[in-house]
C-alpha cells in the first residue's frame, strides 16, 4: 500500500518496472524513428562509432545520475543535484538549461506525431497532441506511467518487426562503403551529439525521483536497466536500416525506419511503421511533459519561477499548475515552431544540464556513493564535446539562451524570496 503523502509532496507510487518503462517511453520515442538519417549524414561509415560514443556519454551521465538521486530522491534531478553540490546558480542554470530545452524537445515531439498522423498538418495534430498528454499528466502520474507502458510496448514491436524485415531482405549495407560515406572525427562527433538526444530520456527517471517508491534502490536500477534496453535497440537498427538502404539512401532519408521497410521489398507493412512512428512520438511527449514539469515544480519551490507552480494538487497528488503551465507553453512553440530547429536547440540544453550533473557527481565523497572518478569525468568532458560539435546555429542560440538565464538570475538575486 503507498504511504500517504504529507502536505505539498507527491505520492510515491513507481516502483522499478514503473520507472523504467518510464526512461524506456523517453529514449525509444521519435528519436529512433528519425535521428539515424541526419547522423549518418553527419557522420557517413561512422555511424556505429557515433553510436558508441553517445551511448558511452551516456552511460556516464547515467551513472551520474544514478547516484545522486539515490542521494537526494527529490523531484527536479540536475537541478537538484547542482544546487546541493555545486551552489544554487549552477543549479538553477540547469534547472533552466533543462526547462527551456526540453520544452523545445516536447514541441519537437509533438512536431514528429504531427508529421506522421497527419502530413500537412503538423502544427494542428501537435497542438491536440500536447492537450491530450497534459490531461493525462493532470491527472496522475500512475495513470502516465499505466499509459507510456502500453506506449513503449506497441513501438517495440514495431521496431522488432523493422529490423527482421530489413534484415532478412537487406543487401545496400553489406557492401563497402564509397568515398561519400567516409567518416571524419568532427562528423562523427556531431552525430554522436544527434544521437544522444534520443538517448537523453533516463533524466525522466531522476526527475521523478519524489514519486518513486524506495527511491535509493530504484532509481539507481532503472536507469542502467532502460539504457542498456535502449542501446540494444538502437544498435539494432542502426545495423538494420543501413543494411536495407546503404548508407547515401539513409542520409537522404526523411523517415529511414519506413523507407528502409520498403527498400527491403515490404512496403505492405509502411502503415505499421508510420502508425509506430507517431505511437513512439506520443509516448516520449508523455514523459518530456512530466520531466519537465517536476523540475518547474522544484524551481517554483525554490523561488526560481513563480511560487504558485509549485502547488500540488490535493486529490491527484502532482504538480496540477506547473503541468497545465508547461502544456500552455509547449502548445504555443508547437504551433509556431520548425522541428529540425527544436530538436537542435533542445541537444544543446541536455549536454550543458548533463554536464552539471557529472560535475555533481565528482564532489560525492566514498561514503556518498561517489561513482568511480573516470566515469563523471568522462561524462563532463563528452557533454562539453558533443556540445560544441553540434550546427553552429543551435549551440549559438544555445549559448545565448543560457546567457540570458544567467543574467535573469543576477537581476532577482538580490530580491529572490522577499
């Protein structure tokens, strides 16, 4: 039976299975569906490498992770983490490194339903769908996670039926690569830095932390348990897809996993893939909007963003008006938005909150639970490189949006709380 809350926390009502299918709903989302063409463009015969790279980053991040929320079970993750062991301004600027860029990633979701459930009507479809899962949210966050498992459960078989299908007719990736599909260390990089926006949803997890139940022993098994899943996966198609295209067909691809399908000579099952396709979108908004609602909670609690946010709602126990706040803004941006910008936008502000929380982790001492030193170090160093590999127009926009947070903070510092 889950114990009841006391006045102004959230119900402790995810268990294991409960948070991964949470991380899993997260990174096995719009990402696998679209994210290998522009990194294969990025990175050529390198893809796979690319995907070692950003599964290695992510890797440390997680363990990262991992270990300071077992230490503090709080909602709002990184922000969390940075304020306690690194001083508030590093944890209020990932607060706002995460709040900003994954509100752009939740419109870059909705952006992808719109594009598969109705093409030429995105920004229509995005909007109804960010309604939809902000009801969904209002109402509780056992209700999501009952919904993003049944979510994750149709897009994996989807997958699974993707990858036998390009497998078994596929012959473009078993030949040597051409000299346009030569990799180089920034291309590679770059693509890596693409690829781990579909890897980022293990943040959900932390972020849920005040909600998980015996979080000390579940958060730190639920996040190594969806990553590994989630590499599987990818690796997967990351073999499957080139195999059936060939690695020019794959970069020029603006829906891969479909077309790869076709190629392979089953354009029968082209319905299915693009049916899973805005499936997986719909499951990641799902979690993106309870990510990112809870750290607005925590940042509220804190004074960051206006108090009234961090209200919890007496019945549903969740954070009723930081969810209705963050569906608002994130229904804006989609309606207005371009995808391939939001999702640009959106890497750049996961690596910089990622690289907080690996700077986080290097000051637990032994007894805290300190990870080995390699791993935050390894972790801080990649974020920092993928970040600056990414197009020169997101890590410009980037900069300049973590810039603007930074003065906010400087400006209300002095009258913060009063």
């Amino acid at each position: 039976m889950t114990p009841a809350p006391v006045d102004g926390s959230l119900a402790r009502r995810l268990g294991t299975t409960d948070a991964v299918v949470i991380g899993l709903g997260s990174m096995i989302g719009a990402g696998v569906f679209a994210a290998f063409a522009p990194a294969a463009a990025a990175a050529g015969s390198g893809l796979l490498l690319a995907l070692a790279v950003a599964a290695l980053v992510a890797y440390c991040n997680a363990t990262s992770s991992a270990r300071l929320a077992a230490r503090y079970p709080a909602s709002g993750g990184t922000y969390v983490y940075g304020r306690e062991r690194l001083g508030d301004f590093w944890g209020y600027l990932a607060g706002w490194g995460f709040v900003v860029g994954k509100t752009a990633s939740c419109a870059a979701m909705a952006l992808t339903v719109g594009a598969y459930a109705w093409p030429g009507r995105e920004h229509l479809v995005a909007v109804a769908a960010v309604a939809v899962v902000t009801v969904v949210d209002y109402m509780g966050v056992h209700k999501a996670a009952w919904a993003t498992r049944l979510i994750v459960t149709a897009v994996l078989v989807v997958l699974a039926v993707a990858v036998a299908v390009c497998l078994a007719g596929g012959r473009a990736g078993l030949a040597p690569p051409s000299p346009a599909t030569g990799m180089t260390a920034g291309g590679v990089l770059q693509a890596a830095g693409l690829l781990f926006f579909a890897f980022a949803g293990y943040a959900r997890i932390a972020t849920l932390g005040e909600e998980v139940r015996d979080p000390a022993r579940t958060i730190p098994r639920a996040i190594p348990i969806a990553l590994g899943f989630t590499l599987v996966v990818y690796a997967a198609v990351a073999v499957a897809v080139p195999a059936a295209l060939g690695p020019e067909r794959l970069a020029r691809s603006a829906a891969p996993v479909a077309d790869a399908v076709r190629a392979a000579g089953a354009g029968g099952l082209v319905p299915l893939i693009t049916a899973g396709a805005a499936i997986a979108a719909l499951g990641s908004l799902l979690a993106l909007v309870l990510g990112v609602s809870r750290t607005v909670l925590a940042m509220a609690r804190d004074g960051h963003l206006p108090r009234p946010l961090g209200a919890v709602h007496p019945r549903f126990q969740v954070p009723h008006r930081a969810a209705l706040a963050v569906g608002i803004v994130v229904a804006v941006v989609a309606g207005t938005v371009d995808l391939r910008g939001a999702i640009g936008f959106s890497s750049f502000g996961v690596l910089v909150y990622y690289a907080i929380a690996n700077a986080s982790a290097l000051t637990l001492t032994r007894g805290e639970g300190r990870p080995p030193r390699a791993v935050p170090v390894i972790g801080l160093a990649g974020c920092l490189l993928l970040a600056f590999s990414l197009p020169l127009p997101a890590t410009l926009a980037g900069c300049a949006v973590l810039a603007a947070g930074a003065l906010a903070w400087a400006v209300r510092r002095p009258w913060r709380g009063r």
